[in-house]
C-alpha cells in the first residue's frame, strides 16, 4: 500500500479537502492550456479538451541528430558512450546501450563530456613562448604558430639531440594512454628514436602497487577483473567502488545488480574514513590508515584456525584435520599443497600469531568484526577481496596487498566463478611496417642508458616506472639532466608528490605539451601542441581489466575539430616523418593514425566480434569490437580451457603455470619467488630478515612527515581526470557531504576541530615538513579523529578559468615524495601533518 | 487516470548524483541551478551520527502548493500526465512559487551566481535569452510553453520530467531506459545502478506502481497532503 493512502483518518479527509479545492483549480489551469491550445501551432500546448482522457496530447518529431559511437575518457574505464549531435553541435551524451561496460549508463562523469569539449579556455592552436622566464607568475606569451613551424622545431630539436649522442635526453611522461595509435605509437617512437624515457608512464602515481602484489603473488602483472554477476560476498580494502574504481560506472551497475537479487548479496568496505562507498555498504571497518595488510593477515588467520580455507584449491593436511592453531608452527611434510604454494611455511614465519586480537589493536576495529568477517567472506562465497590505491598508497603497500590478495587463493576464487580473472586482449591486425626493421645505427650506438627515473635500476629494481622521480634526478643531474621533455595526459607539476620540485625542475627543460588546456604544465610550455579532445578524434581503445572477455572500442570524431588542433597519435608520426633516415623511413609507411586503426582492425577479420563487428567500418559503426567467453575457468581446484563450445579442456599443470599462474612455481604463492630474488633489497629498504621477504606480512607503515593528524587525499566521484576544476558542474557538487558547492573543503571531526578551536568555515594551515597549505574546515563526523581529508582536485594555480585559485591548495604541494620501495607506488596518503588555525 | 510517476529504491541508489549531473547537462542548467538534487544527511545526535541521502527531482505533486500561489496561471498541473510545468511566456517571475514549494525544488537562475565567473557571462545570451551555451537541446525540443531548455531571463525553472522526451511518445505503462531511451527522462537513463523506474502510477501492471507497492514505500512529507508522484522505496 501507498503510504499516503494508508494514513489516518484525519489526514485523508483534510487531504480530500484539499483535493476538491484543488480540482477547481486544475480545471481553472486546463482552462487555460486549452487556450494556449488553440493560439500555438504544435507543442504540449494543444491541449485536447478535457474530454479525451488519454494522452498523447503532441507528436513531436525527434529532430535530425546524429548518434556518433565514441568512448568516454574520464577514467580509464572506457565505457561506450553515444554522443548526439544536431546542427553541428555535441548537446548530450549517454551511454552506448549495447556497450557491454557501460549498458547504455555512465557514471556523473560521462555527461561532463560536452563541457570538455566546448571548455572557453581551450587551446585554439599550436603555439610558442616568447618570455624566457618561467615560474608560476610567469606569463608565458604565447604566440599562435602553424602547425609546421611547431613540428619543424621539435623534430629539429630532437634530431640535434641524437646526432650529439644523447637522444636519452628526451623523455616522453605520459598519463592515460590507451591504445596502439596513441601510446602504441609512442612506444614505436621511443624505440626508433632510442631514448629509453619515451614513454615514462605515470603508473607509479596511479596504482601500480596491486599491479606488483598481484605479480609477486600470482605472477600477472596487472589489475584484475572481476565476476560481480556471481559474487556473493565483495570486501574491499578502501577500494573507493562508489567513488573512483574503474570502470566506476560497471561497478556501480553491478552494485545495483547485487543489491536487487534475492538473497542481496552482501558488501563489507574497509576505509579510514566514511566514504559513500562505507555508508553505502553492508558494513564498514574504519581502520587506522595503511593497516590494511594487517586486517588481511588476521582474516586469513581466522580463516585457517577455523577450518574455512577452499581445500580444493589450497589443498589439506594429510589425514584431513585442522592442525592451525595459533601460535604452534606445523611440518610443511603434513599439508598436500594444491595450488597455494608456501601455505605451511607462511602460517609458521608470519600467520600462526597473526590473530584478530593482534590486528584489532594495530586497525583500531573490534576482534570480534574481523572474526565476523573472516566468516562471511570464507562461507558466504563466491567472495572477492579487491583493493587499489587505498590499501596500496603507503611505504608498505605492495605488502598490504599481497596480504589481501592471499585471501582469495584462500577461498579459490582465482579465475572461478564469482572470482578474480585478468583481461584478455584483442586480436589486431599488423601495422603496416615492423619497427625492428627500421632501428638505425645511430639508436644501437646509444643503448644502455639507464632510464632518468632509475626504475628498474638498482635503485628500484621491481618498479616498472617511477614518473615522480623525474623531477627531483633531473636537478641532481643523476643520473643525466633532461633537455626536452614531453607531456601527453599528465600534469605532475601539479599531481605528483611534492610537486613544487617540477616547478624547479621544469626551468632548464625545454617543454613541450600536448595538452587542449591551460594546464600548469603549459605554463611551463615552450611549445604547445594541443591535442583534440576525446569527441574531436579517433582512437582505439582496448578495455581496462573488467570481465575478462577481449573488448576494443574505437572512439570516432563525432564533430569536426572545433580549433586547430591534432591527435597526439599523429602529432607523434609528423615529427617522426620530420626527423628523418630510417625513422622517416618507419613513420612514412605508417602514414597516420586512422590508417594505423585500419590495419588493426584487420584482425578482426578472422575474429569477428558478437555485434559483427569484422572490420574497420564495423567497428566504427558500433563502437567497439567484443568476443565472448573468458577462456579459462576454474573450478573445484581443477582449470579449464574454452575448446570452442564450452569449457571441456582440462589443464595441465604446465598450461596453468603459462597461461594464468604465471609464477615460477606455477601455483598462487604466499612465498613469493619473485621477491626472493631481490631479497637483499628488500630487506634493506624494509628492515625486515631476507629470509622472510617472500611472505605476505606485516610492515608497519612508516608515515612520512611529522604531525599528529594523518592527512588523507582521496578521488571523488566527480575528479573527472583533472578536468574536474574547471567544469562548474562538476566544481558545484563535487564534494557531498560536506557540501563543497564552490570548492573543496578539509573535511575534520568535529572534536579535533574543537580541540584546536577550529569553526566552521575557518580557514587553517595544514603542515608538513615541506611546508603549508590553506584550507577552509567543514566538520565531519565521518572522519575518525586523527584523519583530515582534503580531496584531490583543487588548488590549481593555472588550468583555466573556473580552476585557477578556487578551493583549497593542492595536497600535492606538501606530500613528501616516498614511494613504496617494491612497486615504486608514491605514498600518497601516508603523510602526517598537523592543522592550525590562521 | 495516467499519471507519470517515479519511484527511487533508496537500496539501490549509491549517491553517486549521476542523475543530477544527467538532469544538469540534458536541460542545459547554470551551477546552483538544481532541478535535481542528491541531499545528503547527518542524522541523530553527535556521536552516533548516521549519514544517509536520497535523490530529490521535482515531487510532481497531486495537489501541488506551486500551482495555487501563482498569480498568473503561468505554473499548472498538467492534467493528461500530471506533471507540473511551468509556463515561461507567462511566467512573471515573482518567485512566490519558490516560497511555497515544501521540497525546494523550484529556481530562479538569475540571482547572484553560484560560481565566478559567471557561466552565463561567459556565453553571454543575447536578447531575453538568460544564457547561450554551444550545447543546448535542439530548437525543437526546446519549448517555452513547457519550460524546457533554456529560459528567457526573469523566469522560474524546474523538473519537468523531461517532458521534451516524454511527450514525443504517447503515455505507456513503463518507460525503459534503455528501449524507451529517446521518452524517458534523463536521470532514469543516467542511473547506473537502475535505481529509478518511471511509468505510469496509475496502471496497476505498471512496473513503477508494482515498486510502489511494495512495502515501505513512502513520499516526501507526506503530512503536507500534497501526495508526490515519486515515490522513496526500499
């Protein structure tokens, strides 16, 4: 029943009182549209008379607007999305419905797209700068220049470079880059031109500790994907799944999804503070930052002392009794191993005092909730244990992770049904030239420099990149001071940790951005060559881990280039056409980006996708090229391989180990070889015995700076890839609960502001050892009371017009550059500070 | 009797104000211009604080306070389907649809502001146009007698259920967000997690009446008697 009708008495009465007021008054009001009716020649207007009860009352036609297939770029989530255009002009966006990502949905994000492209403080051409001074209150003078003169002068640059020998020199930092035609090209550049700094990828300053605890474990160096549809149980470790998990817009579908099924299926979130995603969830553990790993250790504890572990998966002891007992160490001889290798050897040097007592005094939770939900996510399975940049972003990340990773070899949910897989990739066709063909002389002579960042340097031997390093090596000149540098999608002057450094660091380097926006890089910018913006191009772009099925999109132009402006991708092949002998050579043959999509699209022929997608047109017609099943599945501790009809082949040990559990044992390992073999390094930069590295365990996180107050530094739903600043509609609700309407504010429990005499409304310095900012306070109670959260994404001093100078400073400005020594992830949000007011 | 309502599975909703940022882009609002808002709340006392939301569009009510208090007739209820629109060739301005409306859901784009520089400065309209952004429904959709698309200055504006969308198909029971995709409004669309369903209320096989329904169903103030066709469910 309604519950307006179920009401009492008294209130139906007066409410018909109402209503017979108000029928006089509608009659009155139909009166009058009738009149209308008769003056307007279409429209709602021509009302039928009162008599004719049914609509429709017009028949308007739908205008002439084109529906162009493209893909979202505000997060790496690549959602399909339909893009309308009439006269000419971008006026809404939806999700592309038979998109399998984003199912005719998008995320807040997604409708942002018509403002970034019709963005007042736009690029309108290349240009260069004239004042040869440089800092932030610098203007930097730009003049229009064409489109030849700015290539002209790059390859030149870049020429004269590599004749002297020092073609390393140049670097190439890149945020999101896709796919083949527009990092795939670089990387080709990269290699002709023979600079080992093209690309410097900015995976560091994103998420690359899952990556590393996934690889350390289970030897796939990637984020995962993951079976919603069939999960049961999903605990996330700070993983922000209503706020900035790719794809954010899948993910919330699939919480609606988990949500509307009978039994719901039930979500614990983990986080140091209370996020949407902690509210929205079943239940929320509010731990001390960077214990996550913690946690983990003591769930698996209880997992094992309980008896919960998937034994079909893990294996069990000899005569099938429980022998975890907490604190007794066990005979590795008595447990058959299936596929967790080192289980026996992990519980003994690390897990078997690992209680949830241990761990609910480091989180600051109750023993009895880690019990509880150690429980439900062994029996209340398929359970999955996801984590990203909130359980990684400390000194002991990739240790976090690996702990939180292990549960879920626990309860063998690896490539199972409701589990975790990985991405498959699609099958593209050969580019028109090999690049191994066309690497010159000149490139082997200059090989063996290490990269500017040192990763996978001895310095950080297991990073695959280390973008926040760049800044501060190049000042030091070690290992080489830069001379020209590249920007594609990043903006670390602004976004990496203690970013005042690039300020310096980016004087001497003459820069050059590809930016379509006033970014604070381009204020540093020697050349600008702006890119289009994602509505204006064409781009593929193969999917980010999500379901494990292969998926390539291909964005196509749905309006002409509103300025004159190029795609990255050909910005890229011009100036190596420019720069000559067998690079020319190389970039010739490749033609431009659109010819190098067509021969990708070549591989489809073989493959068509399931929408039919078999070639380049077909592709841009629908968007995106897709071919179910996963290939592999596990189940009850045996793997399978897709034969064409179903999942009839039975894996052999050694395909395992190739294809899926791709670590030197072969098996999920809770004893990582991979650590094993940089043990020394290890257990110098952590502290901890070289015999013990290989285990997923317990780092106290060392918290960077001094201060009483943790600073947190989270993305919100509305962080539109750093475009969010200058988009008003994104500036007026980006922050929820405390109600940021014109910026950010430092969100603070009410005692700790009280304590420090802080209001409302009050502005205050929040300090570090590298220096202060201003924020304005707002109380919230969702905060514990030793964290401060200051969202990512205000305090541009450059960026356009809405952006510069609104909210609160940068977090950035004063977070010390530490890194975790394994995956080289910046610790963001280990920092300690203390708040004052001014 | 049809009647277009809503109803909101506050289970589902995850408040992420995708709706509010659809409803913004789809009908061309300025920053503070909220035809569609996600409220988010602090309950109980300080200690024990709970934090909820819901999503707020216009409530469309039966028996809507708007439509008595304004002097010229220009807001009404739209008997066929029972959305409230606003007239903007009659519409004086005067603002006492604002007063009276108990959900705030009206606005008045023409005071102070929300963000400097002001956006409909900086696509300055021309004439009475309050503003000229280069995205904007098409002329057709955009219908002054209805009070979609963009006002001329002076005038109130609010939800109108996308009544540019709705209208261009004859009233059926459910609208799909996905089938229906050009007919329904677009914070159904945008909703990601399919918290919002859209039809008919007063067809009985209808998949909104069935959702509201079901148990604990409610609406917005109800002891106002101004009965709201959207519906909270859970």
């Amino acid at each position: 029943m309604k519950k307006g009708s179920s009401d009492n008495n008294n209130k139906r009465k007066k409410s018909f009182s109402v209503s017979r007021r108000r029928f006089l008054q509608v009659s009155g009001g139909v009166a009058a549209a009738g009149v209308l009716g008769v003056v307007s020649k279409k429209g709602i207007a021509s009302t039928p008379p009162a008599s004719e009860k049914k609509l429709p009352p017009v028949n308007l036609p739908i205008p002439e607007t084109a529906i162009k297939k493209s893909v979202c770029h505000q997060c790496p989530g690549r959602c399909g999305i339909d893009v309308y255009v009439t006269d000419g002009k971008v006026h809404r966006i939806f999700g592309n419905p038979e998109h399998p990502i984003s199912n005719g949905k998008l995320c807040p994000k997604g409708y942002f797209g018509t403002q970034i492209l019709y963005d007042p403080d736009r690029f309108k051409s290349p240009m260069k700068r004239t004042n040869p001074k440089k800092g932030r209150n610098e203007d930097p003078k730009f003049v229009p220049i064409t489109w030849d003169e700015a290539l002209d002068t790059i390859a030149k640059r870049l020429k004269t470079l590599r004749d002297k020998g020092e073609a390393h020199r140049f670097a190439l930092m890149f945020g999101r880059g896709w796919g083949a035609s527009d990092v795939g090209t670089i990387e080709t550049f990269g290699k002709l031109y023979g600079s080992p700094n093209v690309p410097i990828g900015h995976a560091s300053m994103c998420s690359e500790g899952s990556k590393r605890a996934k690889k350390a474990t289970e030897g796939n160096d990637s984020y995962s994907a993951y079976d919603y549809d069939n999960a049961n149980y999903i605990l996330s470790f700070g993983a922000g799944l209503l706020e900035a998990f790719r794809p954010l817009n899948y993910v919330i579908q699939k919480w609606g999804k988990l949500r509307d099924k009978s039994p719901r299926a039930r979500i614990t979130q983990v986080d140091v503070r209370k996020s949407t995603t902690a509210i929205a969830a079943d239940r929320s553990l509010i731990i001390k930052p960077g214990t996550d790993g913690a946690l983990a250790l003591a769930i698996a504890h209880v997992i094992l002392t309980e008896g919960l572990w998937n034994r079909k998966f893990v294996g069990d002891f000899k005569d099938k009794t429980n022998k975890f007992k907490t604190g007794e160490t066990l005979d590795a001889k008595q447990f058959d191993e299936k596929w967790v290798a080192g289980l026996i050897e992990w519980w003994n040097a690390e897990l078997k005092d690992k209680t949830a007592k241990w761990a609910s005094e480091i989180c600051r939770v109750s023993a009895d909730d880690i019990t509880v939900v150690a429980r439900e996510f062994a029996t209340g399975g398929p359970s999955i244990a996801l984590m990203e940049r909130g359980a990684t972003t400390y000194p002991n990340g990739v240790y976090n992770g690996m702990a939180i990773h292990s549960l879920n070899a626990l309860v063998g949910n690896m490539f199972a049904k409701g589990g975790i897989m990985y991405q498959m990739k699609p099958p593209y066709g050969a580019l028109p030239a090999n690049a191994d063909d066309y690497i010159d002389g000149q490139v082997k002579s200059q090989a063996g420099k290490p990269r500017v960042d040192m990763a996978g340097t001895s310095e950080w031997p297991l990073a695959g990149t280390m973008l926040q390093e760049v800044a501060k090596n190049h000042l030091a000149g070690k290992p080489y001071k830069l001379d020209t540098a590249m920007f594609y999608l990043t903006n670390p002057i602004f976004s990496a940790p203690d970013c005042k450094k690039w300020e310096e660091a980016l004087k001497d380097i003459f820069v050059i951005d590809t930016s379509p926006y006033p970014g604070e890089t381009a204020m540093y910018d020697d050349i600008v060559v702006p890119d289009h913006t994602y509505l204006e191009r064409y781009q593929d772009t193969p999917i980010y881990p999500t379901y494990g099925y292969p998926t390539t999109n291909l964005r196509t132009p749905a309006i002409q280039p509103l300025y004159d402006t190029k795609y990255i991708g050909d910005t890229i092949i011009e100036i190596g056409k420019r720069l000559g002998g067998k690079t020319g050579e190389y970039f010739n043959a490749i033609k431009d980006s659109v010819n190098v999509l067509k021969h990708l699209a070549k591989g489809f022929e073989s493959a068509p996708g399931d929408n039919g997608v078999k070639d380049f047109k077909g592709w841009e017609e629908k968007g995106f090229w897709a071919k179910k099943p996963y290939h592999w599945k596990q189940v009850d501790g045996e793997f399978y391989e897709w034969d064409g009809k179903d999942y009839n082949k039975k894996m052999t040990p050694a395909e395992v180990k190739e294809k899926l559990l791709k670590t030197p044992s072969g098996k999920f390992e809770v004893k990582s070889n991979l650590l094993i073999q940089h043990a020394e390094y290890i257990s110098k930069k952590h502290g901890i015995a070289a015999d013990r590295v290989g285990f997923p365990q317990w780092v106290a996180p060392k918290y960077t700076g001094a201060g009483d107050l943790h600073l947190i530094v989270p993305k919100y739903a509305f962080h539109a890839e750093g475009r969010g600043a200058n988009l008003p509609l994104s500036i007026e609700q980006f922050q929820p609960y405390v109600g940021g309407r014109k910026g950010t504010y430092l969100e603070m429990h009410p005692k700790t502001a009280i304590a420090r005499k802080i209001n409302e409304e009050d502005r205050v310095k929040i300090t570090t050892p590298l220096g202060s900012i201003e924020a304005k306070v707002r109380y919230y109670e969702g905060c514990q009371e030793d964290v401060v959260v200051l969202p990512f994404e205000f305090g541009h001093w450059a960026m356009g017009r809405w952006a510069k100078g609104r909210g609160s400073a940068n977090s950035n400005e004063i977070i010390e550059n530490v890194s975790d020594p394994i995956s080289g992830l910046a610790s963001y949000n280990a920092s300690l500070c203390k708040v004052e007011k001014i | 009797m049809s009647r277009w309502g809503m109803a909101i599975d506050l289970a589902k909703c995850v408040g992420c104000q995708a709706c509010s940022v659809a409803c913004s882009m789809e009908n061309t609002r300025v920053p503070g211009e909220n035809w569609h808002k996600v409220i988010f709340m602090n309950e109980g006392e300080t200690g024990t604080k709970k934090f909820t939301w819901y999503p707020r569009p216009c409530q469309h009510c039966t028996e809507a306070p708007c439509t008595k208090v304004c002097p010229v007739r220009a807001t009404w209820k739209r008997k066929e389907d029972g959305v409230v629109l606003i007239n903007w060739y009659k519409c004086l301005g005067c603002r006492y649809c604002v007063m009276a409306c108990p959900y705030g859901v009206r606005c008045y784009p023409e005071v102070k502001p929300l963000l400097e520089p002001d956006i409909k400065e900086v696509y300055h309209g021309r004439r009475a146009k309050l503003w000229d952004p280069p995205y904007q429904l098409s002329r057709e959709e955009q219908d002054g007698k209805r009070g979609t698309g963009i006002p001329p200055k002076g005038v109130v504006t609010k939800c109108t259920f996308c009544a540019h969308r709705t209208d261009r198909k004859e009233m059926t029971p459910d609208r799909d967000p996905v089938k229906d995709r050009d007919f329904t409004p677009a914070c159904v669309i945008a909703c990601p997690a399919s918290a919002r369903y859209f039809g008919d209320i007063d067809n009985p096989e209808s998949e909104v009446s069935k959702r509201v329904e079901r148990k604990g169903a409610y609406r917005l103030r109800e002891e106002l008697g101004t009965k709201p066709q959207v519906f909270y469910v859970k």
